[in-house]
C-alpha cells in the first residue's frame, strides 16, 4: 500500500511537480489536496514543458487518474482553459476527476483578493492575486460555493446570483469601486460548468479504493510548509494546509493510509513574496542563482528571492510533516559558486539556535550561523548517477542529510525527468 505525499519543505516552487511525475509512473493516481491556481508545477518531459495550475502533475501518463480533491479551491476559468491547452497538446484527460466538495473561485474573489493586498499597503502579502485567500475565507464562514452545486444546472444561477449580489455590496459599500455583471457573469459561468460537470463527482471513493490497490496514490502538495496557513510564516502564508497533514484532509484518505511522505527542496531557498528570508541574497550570488536558475515564478513571472539552504527551515519541516525522505534538486544552479553555505543554525542577540522561533516575528532579527562548504565548477547537468557527480557536490549533499536528519532518496541536476538520480540504495518508498 505504497500511499506517498509529496510536499514542498521551503516556500513553494520547490520542484514538486517534477517528483510527483517522476514517482506517478507506477501509481495508480495522483491527488492534488490542496491550494489553487495560486500553484505553477512544471513538468518537462519528452523537450516538453508543461505548466500545471491545477490539473494534477500525474496527467502526461496516460493510465494515471487525476484527482482534484475538496480542499483545493477550483477557478473555473483557470481550469477550463488549463483543460483545453493540455487537451490542444495531445493529453486527452479522460482520467481528469474533481471533487464536488471543492470549493469554487469566483470573479469577485480575485476581485477582493487584488484590493485587500492595497489596502495593505506596505504590509502587502505579495500574494498571486489568484483569489485564494478570500475562496477559502468564504468556505470557513461556511458561506462558499462548491463544486457539485456549481455543475448543477438546477441549482447554479441562484447560487451565483445571491453571492454576486453579496459581494457587490462589498465592492460597492466598503471598496467604493464598480460592481460586477451579474449577468454577464451567470452567462459566462453557465459555459464552465457545462464543460466542467463531466469530470465531477464523489472522488473521495475513489481515492480510497486506489490507496487499498497495489500501485497506490501520489499527494500533491501544492505551496510550501512555509507559506502553510499554521505553521508557516504568518500572516505572509497562503490560506490553506499544504504541509503533509493536508493530504489527510476530505481527501478520502486518512493519517494510517499514509506510507511515506517525501520533502522537496532545492539546494537553496527560494521565495516569492513579502516575509521574512533569514538566509536571503541580495548580492552578486543571489543574482547567479536566479539566473541560472531561472527564477522566476511559473504563475506570476514575478522574480523569486533566493538565498542560501537554510537547515533550520528544514529540519522544521521535517518535524510538521513527518519527512521520511528529501529530493533535493537544483544542485546543477549551484555550480561554478567556489564556495557554498548552509545555514545550520540561528544567531538572536546573544542565543544560538537550532529550530525556528516559535514567535516567528523573532525571525526578522535572526543572523543565520553559516556552514561553509568547498562548492564545484563543473556542469553537472549530463551526469546520470550519484557517484560520477563531482566529490564536493557529493559532500554538499550528505552535509544536508546529516544537518536536517532526514535521508535524501534523490537529487537532480536539471528540470528533465531523466535529470533525477536516485542515490544508491534509497527509495522513496514506492
Ligand atoms: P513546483 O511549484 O514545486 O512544482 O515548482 P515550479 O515548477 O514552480 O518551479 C521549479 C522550476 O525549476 C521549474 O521551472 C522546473 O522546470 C525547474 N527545475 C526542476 N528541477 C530542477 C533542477 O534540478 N535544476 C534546474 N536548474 N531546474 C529545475
Ligand atoms: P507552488 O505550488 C510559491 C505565495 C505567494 C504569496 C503567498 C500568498 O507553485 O509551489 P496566495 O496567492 O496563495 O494568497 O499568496 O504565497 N505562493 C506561492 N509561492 N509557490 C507557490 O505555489 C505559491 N502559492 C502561493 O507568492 O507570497
Ligand atoms: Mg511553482
């Protein structure tokens, strides 16, 4: 009963669309559990790349079903256009399945999302202004739309036009801008839910009966354990639970089904948006690692704050989810560095620290303590097993294990599915 999580162990964008590919080749399914189309998970294959928002990464394999499940909150909009590029490139998404439970995103949710962040100001989140925080607001207030209600034709126009009529009281009363076209909005919504009402149904069922089979169900994390809306960097977070325990919610699957859940990181940090980054480059080699990189946010474009591997944010979440394992990517970005560092603890006044501050406003003022390690100049990329990457990148690596604890089952060199070397003797339980 392989049942594997995959989650993101920093801030997002840590490679999870890659390894949920990768390890979706012998799954029966792949569940994406949580956020929305806030995610940009990129997978390359065949010199192809694919950039999902909502559609599961498990889809380019043809047998693999793909499941939305209810805690994600679906864009309509989003996912139908997602639906029709992927179906224009020769994925057929028969095994496309959502979740009636799923919460749905409206035009009035980006709307608020987009006048909320400023009104802010100059506390501004820095969020994708995909709607997500006012989406799962609503759910929590118990005043949400889901998707099974949504499909139904019945029972949609009243639905949409009492919260329409709601929310423009908002916009109008309290925002002081335009209201929306309610029924230009009805109309156009009338086109997704038709296009959409195929793939709807009771998922949980189904994950259920997959999770018993032999091939077993990838989770798909979405986000990072640091933008999780308890234990991440509050209030600059998301508004769901992309730490592992997610998976476990409304997913039709619960905490014992769980074998195994593998933590994806780069061999660095990365971060988009406001918050605090202890280990974060302004200079010279935060520049090298975004442009090599090539960071820059797969939803947004915005460019991503990089910085040094921080070992504390890691063994954190290798406490909140359970780690059993780590795929640790991006080694390729830092090649040709000289040298190379990793935060293993934090300087606060006269304390050092191993673990995160539990007054997370304690992190503004943390110094990191770095470890400094002799880096590599070779291009790596081509290289296709553990033991032919250079020595001091090999180093690199088993430095991180022994600093986080955790046992790394993979690396990789390049955003290829055949750039990810299993190390020898590791598995990530599948
Ligand atoms: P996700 O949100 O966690 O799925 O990650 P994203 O897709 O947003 O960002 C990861 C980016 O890094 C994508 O552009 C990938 O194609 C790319 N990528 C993945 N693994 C590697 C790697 O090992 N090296 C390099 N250079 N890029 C990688
Ligand atoms: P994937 O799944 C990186 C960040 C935003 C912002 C904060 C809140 O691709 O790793 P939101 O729109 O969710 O209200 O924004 O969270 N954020 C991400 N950062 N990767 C993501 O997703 C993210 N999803 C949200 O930049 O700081
Ligand atoms: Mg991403």
């Amino acid at each position: 009963m392989p049942n594997v999580v995959v989650v993101g162990a920093q801030w997002g964008d840590e490679a999870k669309g890659k390894v949920v590919d990768y390890l979706a080749e012998r799954a029966e399914m792949v569940v994406r559990y949580g956020g929305g189309s806030n995610a940009g998970h990129t997978v390359t294959t065949g010199g192809e790349v694919f950039k999902l928002h909502l559609v599961p990464s498990g889809i380019l394999h043809q047998d693999v079903t793909c499941v939305i499940s209810a805690g994600v909150v679906v864009d309509p909009a989003v996912l139908v256009e997602e639906i029709r590029e992927l179906k224009g490139r020769g994925c057929p998404l028969r095994n496309l399945r959502i979740s009636a439970l799923a919460h749905v995103i409206l035009p009035y949710h980006r709307v608020l999302d987009q006048l909320e962040e400023r009104s802010r100001s100059k506390l501004a989140i820095g969020t994708t202004g995909r709607g997500i925080g006012p989406a799962y607001a609503d759910k929590a207030a118990r005043r949400g739309l889901r998707m099974g209600e949504f499909v139904d034709d019945a029972r949609r126009p009243q639905a949409l036009r009492s919260r329409l009529e709601a929310a423009n009281e908002l916009l109008t009363r309290l925002y002081d801008t335009e209201p929306l076209d309610v029924e230009a909005i009805v109309c156009e919504y009338d086109a997704y839910a038709d296009a959409l009402s195929a793939f709807v149904c009771d998922t949980a069922p189904l994950v259920a009966a997959a999770a018993r089979g032999a091939k077993g169900v990838v989770f798909e994390g979405a986000q990072g354990t640091m933008l999780d809306v308890d234990i991440g960097t509050y209030p600059y977070v998301t508004s769901s639970h992309p730490i592992a325990g997610g998976a476990c919610i409304g997913t039709g699957i619960g905490p014992t089904g769980i074998d195994r859940v593998v933590g994806v990181a780069k061999a660095y940090t990365t971060r988009v948006g406001a918050g605090v980054f202890p280990t974060e480059l302004t200079d010279e080699i935060g520049h090298h690692i975004r442009e090599r990189g090539r960071e820059y946010g797969t939803t947004t474009g915005r460019p991503r704050r990089c910085g040094w591997l921080d070992a504390v944010v890691l063994r954190y979440s290798a406490m909140h989810n359970g780690l059993g394992t780590l795929a640790l990517g991006h080694l390729d970005v830092l090649s040709g560095l000289g040298r190379v560092k990793i935060a293993r603890a934090y300087k606060i006044g006269a304390l050092i620290t191993d673990s995160l501050p539990y007054d997370l406003a304690a992190l503004e003022h943390v110094e990191p303590v770095y470890e400094e390690l002799e880096g590599w100049s070779d291009d790596i990329s081509g290289i296709a097993s553990f033991d032919a990457l250079p020595p001091a990148c090999r180093a690199y690596v088993a430095r991180v294990e022994e600093l986080v604890g955790v046992p790394i089952w993979a690396v990789s060199v390049g955003p290829a599915r055949e750039q990810m070397i299993v190390l020898p003797g590791r598995s990530a339980g599948r």
